[in-house]
C-alpha cells in the first residue's frame, strides 16, 4: 500500500439496531408549555462533571464557553486529589462559572449519584469518567431528568451497549438531549470533506482505513497504600475490562470517520492482535488489526499500534473508484485526490472555509439545542461506532469472525457486577503469582469466545 501522505432491547437482531431511531416523543408545547425537558434561552444552566481527569477538564471548560449563562455546580471523581486537581484549574481559567463548594464535590464510586442529584432534573451532566461506567452513569442521569454529554468510549461490551442504548431511548421519550464524544462528527473540514465524497467526487468507496499508530499507551506505578482497584481505575487506558481495549477508546474515532464515510455500519469482522513487544503489567496488546466488512462487500481496516521506533500515523484513508482522500482524526486538513496516490499535483480538494475547534463545536450544538428545544439525541449513532470497535477487540482477542448481531445480543460482560462494586471491593481481573495480569490469547478459551 502506498504509504498515506502527511502534506437496544436485549435480544434484538442486527436489522433491527440498524434501523432507524424512533422519532421523539410526542409531546410538544400544549397551551403555552414547553415540554418536559426544555430550558428557556435566558436560564441559567446548571452542569456537573462526573469524571475529572484531562478530558473531564477540558469538557468542563467547553461547557463552561458555550453562549448563554451557565455554572458549574457539582463535580464527582473516585480520587479526591485528582478532582481538587480539576477544581483549580478551571476555577483558574473561568471563576465566574463556578459555584461548586466542597459540599458538592463528590468522591468515590458513588459520587456521579450525588453531582446528578446535585443539577437536578432540567440540568446537565458531563461524562468523562472510564468507559466501563458510562451506561450505568449514562441511565441514572435520563432517570434523574438530566441532558447529557457522554465522551467516548459510551460500553466496553454487548451488555453495555444494550444498557446505552436504552437509556437513549428514554431520553428520547422525555425530550433530554444527548451528545456525544465523537467529535469528528462536528469538525467543520471533516464534514466538508466527507460531503465532498458522498457527492461522488473520487467515485463509489471500495476501501477505508483508519489508523492509530503512535508510541506506547503510558501507565502510573502502584502508589503506597493504593488498592489493587484504585490502581486499575487511576491506569484505565491499560485494562480491557475499565477501558474496552485499544481499538475500541483509541481507534474509536477513525472507526467511526470510516462508517460515516460509508453511511453505514459493518456486519461482520475478523482481525488478530497481540502482546510483542509492551512488558508493563497491564492488558494491552500493543498491535491490533481488524477487517470489517460491509452489507455491499466492501472493506473497512482498521489498525492500532502503540510501539515505539515504528511507522507512525494517525487518520483515515479512503479509496474511491475515481480517486483517494486522507482525512480524520489526527489529519487537521482533509484532502482529496484523483488516482489512490495521494500526492501534492493529484490534489482534487482541499478545505478553504473557516476552521473551528470541533471540541468546543459539540458543545455549543449540544448547549444550544438545550436552550432552544430542538431534537438532539447521539446516543444511538454513537452506540453503534462503539459496537463496531468492540466487534473488532472480540474478533482481534479471540481470532473468531465476529458479527455485529452476536456482539449485540452477547452476554459476556467484561466486569459483572459492575453496579455493586466498591471501593474496598476485589478488582474485576488479578495480576497472577508474577505480577502479570490475564491477557487475551486468540484461539484459546482464555476469554470468551463472544
């Protein structure tokens, strides 16, 4: 290949996933009232941060930009240290939108209840926290009357998935908003140029590739004192059960670039992957190569690598029957060419319009929709993105081909028990004798077969 130039109800079938969302309920303003759900402009939004890392933050900030008044009420994390980390700096960056005294800063695996409680129905929550947790913290928030900002990854597994989905659905029905984390979807040059090969210009698309391949995934020692869980939830990106694997919480946005690019989602994959090089005491395979394919027979490869010293790069390539376009996430400016070499005197387009952060993008569309009650749900679109990776992590751990119905209806879940679990309580995987944890070995029984 021509190197890439750098200038759901339990139990249902694929079809019905794939079919369209139901439309939102019905319901609209009867003499005078808004329906459940709706926010005047001039309101002052109330939000709390459930998950307080680096993302966390940033989402906060973001939040805290959109137009329109609205106040930062409540955070919650597992780690007292890391939210006090948080708290500072975005009351550094932006004190006239915060208004969280310690009594609304929460701690422990319980502490999302209480920051929701804290924003109350008609309040907004952001969700940054490990993607194990998001269906769980994603369901108490519709429950509770909250819009939601869910990042990716939204499950680790089909059971996840199936709980994610039905959570979007019930806020459908009582009119909540729901964004997500893809923000590839709102990065002004993308859509520009993903509309550009809907319209045809480089022909029918016959391959997509997306990539991530960088240096190694870093991991934190076990503190003094730290429990065996701690350890795990402080190092999530290196436990399968916490973050769903490399291909799915890393690789997920050119995944999901792909699938947009074709407008539609895969049936089924086969893939392999493993542990070569990376000795830290974690889960990872350092290497993950998956083959989707799709309802027409054509072919989406996705491929993840965290090894250092290697070819390196980050984005998606798409081939067309008339031409080629490198674009996606780590590609800052989309570009399509005639033939499948992407070379400067190929060029057939590039993006000229104005770029804009598509970070703070999802924010403002998610805020605004909020304030002027116009229908904005994600969950669906974004549950189906994270299913077609965690098809391909089943398929690269266990060397089975893998179809979209088997990871949906699955009931293999990578941390039972997951709502009951507390901080004094024994961690879902053990490191052995050695100090190594469980790692998945294709064409075993080491992990499940789906």
């Amino acid at each position: 290949m021509n190197q890439p130039s750098q200038s759901v109800a339990e139990g249902a079938t694929r079809r019905q996933f794939l079919q369209t969302s139901t439309a939102l309920a019905a319901g609209a303003a009867v003499a005078g009232l808004a329906r459940p759900g709706y926010t005047q402009e001039s309101n002052t939004l109330k939000v709390a941060l459930v998950g307080c890392g680096g993302r966390g933050t940033g989402a906060a900030a973001q939040a805290l930009s959109t137009p329109g008044p609205v106040k930062l009420v409540a955070m919650a994390d597992v780690f007292e240290a890391r939210l006090e980390r948080s708290h500072k700096n975005l009351s550094e960056r932006l004190a006239d939108k915060m208004d969280v005294p310690a009594e609304r800063r929460f701690t422990g695996l319980d502490a999302y209840r209480h920051a929701i409680e804290a924003v109350g129905p008609g309040g907004v929550v952001l969700f940054a926290t490990a993607p194990a947790f998001r269906p769980q913290h994603f369901e108490y928030a519709v429950q509770r009357g909250c819009h939601c900002f869910v990042e990716k990854s939204f499950a680790v597994d089909g059971p996840g998935i199936r709980r994610f989905l039905q959570a979007g659905e019930l806020a459908k029905q009582k009119n909540l908003k729901v964004a997500g984390g893809l923000m590839c979807r709102h990065n002004s040059p993308l859509e520009a140029a993903i509309q550009q090969i809907h319209d045809g210009l480089i022909g029918d698309v016959i391959t997509c590739w997306a990539y991530r391949m960088h240096g190694p995934v870093g991991m934190s020692a076990r503190q003094p004192g730290q429990s065996e869980l701690a350890h795990q939830i402080a190092n999530y990106s290196n436990f399968t059960w916490l973050n769903g694997s490399f291909i799915v919480d890393w690789l997920i946005h050119n995944i999901d670039v792909c699938c947009w690019v074709k407008n539609t989602w895969p049936e089924s994959v086969q893939g392999m992957g493993g542990r070569q090089v990376r000795k830290d005491p974690d889960q990872l395979f350092d290497h993950y190569a998956a083959e989707y394919s799709f309802p027409d027979g054509t072919r989406l490869f996705a491929q993840g690598r965290h090894i250092t010293k290697c070819f390196d790069f980050f984005g998606s390539v798409i081939h067309g029957t008339k031409g080629c376009a490198v674009l996606g996430e780590g590609i800052p400016k989309p570009r399509l060419f005639k033939g499948h070499k992407p070379l400067p005197e190929n060029l057939l387009w590039q993006y000229k319009g104005t770029e804009s952060d598509p970070y703070q993008n999802e924010h403002n569309l998610f805020f605004d929709a909020i304030r002027t009650d116009k229908p904005y749900n994600e969950a669906e679109r974004c549950a189906k993105s994270c299913l077609t990776a965690i098809c391909g992590r089943i398929a690269c751990e266990t060397g089975s081909v893998v179809t979209y119905e088997q990871a949906l209806n699955s009931q293999v879940s990578l941390a039972p028990g997951l709502d009951q679990l507390t901080m004094d309580a024994p961690a879902p995987v053990r490191a052995d004798a050695s100090g190594q944890y469980p790692i998945a070995m294709p064409g075993t029984q080491t992990v499940p077969r789906i």
